[in-house]
C-alpha cells in the first residue's frame, strides 16, 4: 500500500480517535492563580560559568601612507554592531601599530570609507540610532571619532559614502520616512549640507547599497523591494527616478568611474532580458548597447580624484580572531616580495610574513539557546556569530571550540549530529561533537578551512534561501521520519513565510512552502511536532505581502502538515483576532499547547488554548490575568522558553515567574522567580540562557 494512502488511512483513524480525546482535554479554573504567583518564593540561582567572552572582527580599512608608497591598515574589532570597538592602526611601511578602544558608539562593522584629496580617511557608519562620520588621519595616526554634526535624520542599517569628481564627499542612507536621504561633505571646510529626503519612500526597509556621482547629479539605488535607481540634481534639488527592478528579485549595482558613472540592472521592469548596463550621465541612464563603444563623457583630465594607489601589501587574517586572553595576530607581507605560501610546520616569516601582535578587549557573549545532546552534554549557541559551546553537567566544564559564520536561531539533533541553521540564507551546517572543531582553522600564508569545506566541522551543506523564501530559519522541528523541518521568514527583500524539509540520509530539500500561499501572508513564528512526530505544527505571524501588494490578514494561524511531502493537512485560528497563535509545544498524541495574547486586552491578559491536531479542533482556551511575555513573531533572541520538561509538564515563564503547566488539564504550577531565558535540563537540574552566564538552579525538576 502507497505511504500516502497508509497515511491518510491513518489520519481517517486518528480523526475518530481524537474526537473523543478532545472532548475530554478541559483546563482546570485557577482563580487563584495571580496570588500563588505573588506568593512565588525567589529561586536559589546559580551562576556555573561565562562560557563565551570574545569579540568580533570587523571590517578592515586601507589609506594611502602620506608618502604615497605604502599604506596604512585599520583592522576594527566590536562585540555588537555600533560599538564599543577596538581598532588596529598600522603603518605597513614603517611596521609601526597600535590599538585603539573607542568607547562611544560607532558603528565601524560595514562602514563604507572614501580617501578624500587631502589624503584621510573617511568612514561613514551606523551611530546611535543615527550614521555619523569618522575621519583617520594618516599624518597624525590618529583617528577622530564623528568630529563632525551628521544630519540626525540619516539612519538605516547600511549607507554610503563616495568622493566625486568635485573633490566633495556624498553620503547616503535611509531617512525614518522609508525614503533616502543624502549629504554633502566639505573635507577642507568640515562644513555638512544636507539634502533631505530623496526619491520614493518604500514600504520596506528602504537600503542604500551603491552609489556615484558626476560633475552635477548623484546617482543610487535605493529600497531592494523594488530597487530604484534614482538621479538627484545638486544644481536643482529635485530626483528623478531612472530605473526600476520587479519586485522581487532584482538588483541595481552602481559603481563610479573616474569620469563618470555606471550601473548594472538585473530583471529591469518591463525588460525582456536578464541584465542591462547603463551609462550614467547628465541625469539620464544611457543603454550600453554595445560593449565596445565609449562613454558619453569627455575623458577630461584634471579632476580632483585621489590619485593611482600604490600596490597593496598582503594582509593574512589568519590569526586575527582573538584568543581566551584577548591576544590576536595579523601578519602582512610587502607588495614587493615574491609571493610564496608558507609551508606547513615552518615560520611564515621565513616566507617573508611579518607580524603584528596585539591585544583587544573581549566581552562576555549572551546565550540564545540550550539544547540537550544524546550523551548527556548541553549544547550552547552564543550570539553574534560565536559558534557553539559545549557544557558537561557531570564535570562542571565548559569548551568553546570555536566560531563559524552562522548566526544560530534553528537546532536539530539527529543520531548525535547537530543541523543547525539560521541568518543569512538560512545556511544548513552539520556539526559532530564527537569530532574536533576544524571550522575557520587557517595558517598564515597558507589554507583557511571556510565551512563549505569538506574537512570543515560544522560544514556547510546548503543555503536553504536557494529553494525559495527561507531567508532566516528561526525555528526547527524533527519528524517520525526523521527529516527535519525548518522554519522561518523572508528577509531582506521580500516578506511572508517558508518552510523546508531536509533529509539527513540522502540531503534532499523540499520546500513546503516558500513566501507564496499559504506563506505570503503569514510568517512562520512557531513549530513543534505532535502525535510522535507525525504531524508537524506551525504557528504563524499575520504579515502584509509586500511583494505581492496584499494586506495583512486579521489574525495568524495554525498549520497541520504531514511529514512525508509536506502537504498542509488542516489550518486553523485557535484564537480569532491574535495576530499570531503564539509559541506551541506538543504534550502528546495529538495535543499542542499554545500560548497567545488576549486580542480583547493584550496588554494585561493572554490566552492558553489546547488544540487537538488531528481533528483540527480547539479543546479549550484559558485566560490568564497577565501579558505574554514575549512580542509575537518575536526576534529569535529573546530570552524565553516554552517547551516540554523531562518530567511531563511545560516549562515557560509567568509575570517573572518560572512555572510548569499540567499538559491534562493547563494547571499552571509556580516554581520560583527567577530571569527567564531559554531552558535546558540535566537530571534534577535546570539550566538558563539568555544572559552571558550560564545559569543553574539545582533540584527543581521531578522525576518523569
């Protein structure tokens, strides 16, 4: 008999099953509850260890040496976008360095720069909420720290800065209206004039990737959904909108020429072929119809562009990431020298590599999740890119092996391997403990092992953004069959939800669902499984399709799949008005514990509902007399947990108030006050994220 008809065979069954179930799921009344819950006693809170403390590195910078015959490198360190920061000034021709902390926020990670005529170094980047402008000197090897007053009304997650023809600096960015906004800079005046907002405003996040400008106008692209290429007049103050991509898609690249400007287009509106060309000039976007012939523009010498740059030493970052104790090392090798790899076992500086050793302040690192493993150990992920950590409850040790370059919101265990995914693309790593960590190990001069890597551990298998819509993978769940369902939204350029499978045996992809319908308008938030696996659960976000121009529904739903094929069995609202059912967790056969806001007082009451998956009925909804303590839809970061403990009963937070609720009748139990964060259990014990500390509280948790 096909699997798909033993399933649906099943289902039929189940159905009649669950009826009678569901009619026997009550909630208990607690009118008592707000008052055990005052009554709550604080928990003995153990802190076992601070993990993680390390920083990131950030973007690197080159300037010419006043001299003109070497460089300078500034190479920027920072725990978390916008500062506080350390940064490495070097002198490449006179092997001279030092560090530099900048305690103010500065956002020097993704900072775009430009060399002005008068030989320094201009850096445009995010400020607190503004972007501000830093200025290196390499005269003076000093650097200032936004001596100048930006326009406050310049914010965004990305800008950029530019020198024209005119010698003038150009920043732009994004404005709080959704438009973009610009700015001119006088290098030799210090004097700032502000343009305003420019071009259309965006539904979306509006971004500001590339840039140029001629003797007159200033070209960009700004939005991603769509993307508009937009030529601002500095004579006349007023911008025009040139070109425009689909919807979703397409891409603008801007890049400025010594005497003019250019731009390349992929899926242009209205456009048959795949990419164009355009020659930028006087405020008009010229088709480049022919490779070969010249642009529209005089090739006139004189401009005040900063002059040829001399050649560039090579820099090895290999053993830039710092150590426990803070200590890093970048190493260079003079343009001049023949280039030859280091062998491995023998001195890099044999081949010429000289070093630079230094050391930076490292910062405690929160933890956004904790998982159990087969064998006993808990795995942690750290934020901002810090890898995992591994915790042994029976020695009290902990070992960070190392970094990779995935921001970790998703995990699944499967015979003993950790498939972990995330932000950006929603990558998919592999990651056996067993096995040394060999993920980012480099030598100087020599080879990097980058997570695509076969000898790479955790190694990265795919991207799952490839097979449609799942930009950042938030949630995970495991089914009886043992694929694994991820979860999450689109990001970046465009919105809605996805959902994709993979097969760990033969990692085959299935895309259930990927920002189209049932997705387009709901974001997945929320998945567990039910029935041992045999249903996956999917609570979603209401959303606007920005892509598709539909509006937001009135309320998030539930979605039944099956884990075969994916397909969506049953959807549901077990809360009409919610604008997202909420975290859920499956408490055995087909029961799922759910936990919304009360769309009638969002602000003071919340919703414990009991679904019963395979007859696709609500079973009860109980009002609790406090709020959800978390945003739904919320950021993958936030320090909360709602899950299934060893011993039966959900585990969450109430009104600052750890609890366990009764999956037969939705009692909820208070255990103690204590910070929430994401949970974990080790015999007896329960373990706490969500703080750089990892957090204990001993003998809380009853037997199964």
């Amino acid at each position: 008999m096909p699997m798909r008809t033993i399933f649906a065979t099943w289902c039929v069954l189940g159905l009649l099953a669950a009826g009678a179930l569901a009619a026997e799921w009550k909630a208990a009344d607690q009118p008592a509850l707000a008052a055990e819950l005052r009554a709550a006693k604080a928990l003995t809170v153990e802190d076992v260890c601070t993990p993680v403390s390390a920083t990131r590195i950030g973007t690197e910078f080159w300037v010419p040496a006043p001299d003109h015959k070497s460089y300078d490198y500034l190479q920027t360190y920072y725990p978390t976008y916008g500062g506080p920061s350390a940064v490495l000034i070097a002198s490449l021709g006179t092997g001279e360095y030092k560090t530099v902390e900048v305690s103010r926020r500065f956002g020097f990670g993704g900072a775009s720069s430009a060399v002005a005529p008068n030989g320094k170094l201009y850096l445009f980047g995010g400020g607190p909420p503004w972007r501000e402008l830093s200025i290196y000197d390499p005269a003076t090897k000093e650097l200032a720290v936004a001596p100048l007053s930006m326009p406050h009304e310049m914010r965004g997650e990305n800008g950029v800065l530019l020198l024209g023809p005119d010698g003038k600096l150009y920043a732009i960015a994004s404005d709080a209206t959704g438009a973009a906004a610009a700015c001119q800079i006088d290098p030799d005046t210090g004097k700032v004039t502000y343009y305003g907002a420019l071009g259309p405003k965006h539904a979306n996040d509006c971004w500001v990737t590339s840039a140029a400008a001629d003797d007159r106008y200033l070209y960009f692209a700004s939005g991603m959904v769509p993307w508009y290429l937009v030529a601002y007049d500095r004579e006349t103050g007023k911008s025009e909108v040139l070109l425009t991509t689909e919807t979703s898609g397409g891409r603008i690249t801007v890049t400025q020429q010594k005497h003019g400007a250019v731009a390349h287009v992929t899926k242009l509106l209205g456009a048959k072929g795949d990419a164009y060309d355009f020659w930028l000039y006087r405020g008009k976007a010229i088709l480049q119809t022919l490779p070969s012939l010249p642009p529209p523009w005089p090739e006139t010498p004189g401009d005040s562009s900063v002059a040829d740059p001399p050649p560039k030493p090579t820099i090895s970052r290999a053993k830039a990431r710092p150590d426990a104790e803070g200590n890093a090392e970048i190493w260079y090798r003079p343009a001049t020298h023949r280039p030859m790899a280091a062998r491995p076992g023998q001195s890099p500086e044999m081949y010429g590599w000289k070093p630079m050793r230094f050391k930076v302040p490292l910062y405690p690192v929160d933890i956004y999740r904790l998982s159990e493993l087969p064998d006993g150990r808990l795995l942690g992920t750290p934020g901002a890119y810090h890898g995992n950590f591994l915790f042994d409850p029976a020695t009290g040790k902990s070992v960070w092996p190392g970094e990779c370059r995935l921001e970790q919101y998703s995990t699944a265990v499967v015979h003993g391997k950790i498939y972990m995914s995330g932000y950006p693309g929603a990558w998919l790593l592999v990651y056996d403990p067993a096995q040394p960590w060999t993920c980012g190990l480099a030598e100087v001069g020599g080879r990097t092992i980058d997570d695509p890597d076969p000898d790479s551990n955790p190694r990265r298998l795919l991207a799952m953004m490839d097979y449609g819509g799942l930009y950042n993978a938030t949630v995970a769940a495991v089914a009886d069959n043992e694929k694994i369902f991820f979860g999450g939204h689109w990001e970046r350029n465009g919105s809605g939800g996805a959902v994709v499978s993979f097969d760990p045996l033969t990692h085959l992809v299935h895309v259930c669902g990927g920002a189209s319908e049932p997705f387009a308008t709901q974001s997945v938030a929320f998945m567990t499984t039910a029935q041992k696996g045999r249903f996956i659960v999917i609570s979603t976000l209401a959303v606007a399709d920005i892509v598709g121009g539909k509006p937001m529904p009135e309320q998030g739903k539930f979605f039944v799949m099956e884990p075969d094929g994916g397909a969506i069995l049953r959807e549901l609202v077990p809360v009409p008005g919610a604008p997202c059912p909420g975290p859920i967790v499956g408490v055995g056969g087909p029961r799922v514990l759910g936990w919304t806001v009360n769309p009638q007082s969002p602000g003071s009451s919340s919703i414990l509902y009991g679904v019963d998956v395979a007859a696709g009925t609500v079973a009860f909804r109980k009002t609790l007399p406090f709020r959800l303590p978390i945003q739904l839809g919320a950021d993958p970061r936030w320090p909360f947990d709602f899950r299934m403990g060893p011993d039966g009963y959900v585990w969450t937070v109430l009104d600052g108030t750890i609890v366990r609720i009764n999956p037969d009748d939705a009692t909820v139990v208070p255990v103690g006050k204590a910070l929430a964060g994401p949970m974990a259990f080790a015999g007896h014990d329960l373990y706490l994220g969500g703080t750089p500390v990892l957090r204990r509280i001993r003998g809380v948790v009853g037997k199964p």
